[in-house]
C-alpha cells in the first residue's frame, strides 16, 4: 500500500475554506440532511467543535508531538457518545466459552514486514453504514483472505447473511456479534457472496439460500492474548479477524499516520481485520482494514502502534480453516 505524505503545512489547516464552507462540503460529501433547521443548528454546532479538535490535534502533528493526523470524516457531525453507540462488537451478547482451536506459535522467523493487500490477499474496503455489524466485515474479510490465498480467486462474502442469519448462533444482527459465532454459522451453513445477498445495513430475515453459498470452512482458530502470536499468524496464514478499543475520538478521525493515544484501553468494543505489519522511522505497527469506508483513514485502513498493547489489538483474534 502507498501512503501519501502529508506535509506540515498542510495539515495545520484542515484546509483553507471558512467553517461554513467545510459545512456546506461535508453536507454534500456524505448526503446530510437534516429533519428541521433547529437540528441543523445542532449539528453544525457539534461539527463546529469537532473540527477545532481536529486542527488543535494537527497542530501537534505538524510540531512532531504526535505520529498520526485526523480529518473531518463522516463522524464529524455526532457527539462522542453518539459515536460510541455505533460500536456494538460483543454487545447484547453472552460470550461463551470460545469454541475454536488454540492457535499454536511457530518456531520460525517472522519477516520484518507482511502486507496481504499488496499480495491481492484482501477486498476492496467496504462500508458498513450506520449498522453495528463490524464484527460480520471482520469475518469475512478473514474468510475472504484464507479462499484468496488457498485458490487464488478473489470473492467477496455476504456480511448481510451473517448479521440476519446468525442469531441462533449468539450474534444480534446490527446489535452486535463475535467472528467465532460467524465462523460457527459458517462452518455449518456456508455463506453466500454479496453479489447474491447484498448488504443493506440493517437486521432482516434470514434469507440464505444453500444452493449459492460458496464458502465452508472446518473451523477456526483462537489465538493466545499476545501481539507476537498475532504477528505469527498475519505472518504465516494471512488476514486475521480481530476485536480492538475503538472508543477515542482521536480514532473516529484519524485519517494517517501511524496511531498511538496512551488513553486507549484495551476495552474491546469494534471487530477490524489485521492484514499486516512493518516498521516506519523505527516505529512498529500494524496494518489494519476497517469497515468504514474508503474515505476513513488512510483509504479505510489504519496503521497501529505495534508491541505496546495498544486499543487491546491482542486480547481476542481468530482465523477460519477451510
């Protein structure tokens, strides 16, 4: 992946327009309409105030302070709390004993750097709107990346078959799920592409049709709570399904860079795909893909502090086995 670099002067000002102008872009980059003028008003005040968090941060990158910037994104307009209900990974659900096989380390030695979107191992971003279906995107980029590597053909999975069709299995649609409920679901129905079960980001009746599901697995591993056992596994088997700390607003709008914010717990509320690592400047990190569009951080990926702990990357991951 390329990363674009992002001189100083540049970030210190989001851009050059005046604070009605940005309105007026975001308004029609992301489709905003408002029910009444007094909730305009509302959300313009809100963006007023997320904007000036976005420049006091930029301010700091642009003096070296910090290693990551932010943008305005779709989030713009909404408090912290708004954004924070949209983080629904685990939630409405009783987590069970897990169910996968324990993942053992390698012996081997790891290369200083793996990208699996380079190797064609991953899908186009996708979006997944204002449903609490991350953990789905996360399942399927994980299974997308094992049929990639093992057949060489790419195919994009359903995530709306996993949000309205798993819920016998312990996920609540948009209300939340884990991938290792996904992976069950998988391993004993199979899933069917996008194409033929389109996303609509939104609970609906389950509708697969297993005649048109191309996709079964064996099961799935679980791995140890540790970045090193994560890094053998992007390493030596591809994409990896995993739960962060997504809370912080500072990771709402990132938008490049590689993030580290001491304030992020290791309080696991968002499903991601890990689909690499390498080092910058002498800075580890992670590559990560999210499920929130392109025009979220650096083309809807992020990269992450690597071997501090950060936002709980390590505390649950898994892969499926076909």
């Amino acid at each position: 992946m390329k990363y674009i670099v992002v001189f100083a002067t540049v970030v210190l000002a989001i851009n050059a327009a005046s604070i009605s102008d940005q309105w007026l872009e975001f308004k029609k980059t992301y489709g905003r309409e408002y029910k009444s003028l007094k909730e305009e008003e509302l959300r313009f005040a809100i963006f007023q105030d997320n904007v000036k968090k976005i420049e006091e941060h930029n301010e700091k990158y642009a003096k070296g302070e910090s290693t990551y910037y932010m943008g305005i994104n779709q989030f713009a307009d909404i408090t912290t709390e708004e954004y924070r209900q949209r983080l629904t990974y685990g939630k409405s659900v009783k987590p069970e004993k897990k169910r996968g096989i324990l993942y053992q380390v390698s012996n081997l030695t790891l290369p200083s750097e793996v990208n699996w979107v380079a190797q064609g191992a991953v899908m186009e971003v996708k979006n997944q709107d204002n449903c609490g279906s991350c953990w789905a995107f996360s399942t399927t980029g994980s299974l997308e990346g094992q049929y990639i590597i093992q057949t060489g053909n790419r195919i994009s999975l359903s995530e709306q078959n996993l949000v309205d069709c798993t819920t016998d299995y312990g996920n609540t649609g948009c209300g939340g799920g884990l991938m290792d409920y996904a992976f069950e679901y998988v391993r004993d129905n199979g899933i069917e592409t996008t194409s033929d079960y389109p996303y609509t980001g939104s609970d609906g009746y389950c509708e697969f049709t297993a005649s048109k599901s191309v996709l079964t697995i064996s099961g799935w591993y679980d791995l140890p709570s540790s970045e090193y056992a994560l890094q053998d596994a992007v390493a030596n088997v591809g994409p990896v399904a995993a739960a962060m700390n997504a809370q912080l607003q500072s990771f709402s709008y990132y938008e490049g860079g590689i993030y580290w914010d001491s304030d992020c717990s290791s309080q696991i509320d968002h499903g991601v795909l890990v689909v690499g690592y390498g080092t910058e400047n002498g800075q580890d990190y992670w590559l990560i893909k999210n499920s929130w569009g392109t025009s979220w951080g650096e083309g809807g990926y992020m990269r992450m502090a690597r071997n501090v702990g950060m936002c709980g990357i390590d505390v649950e991951n898994s892969y499926p086995y076909l």
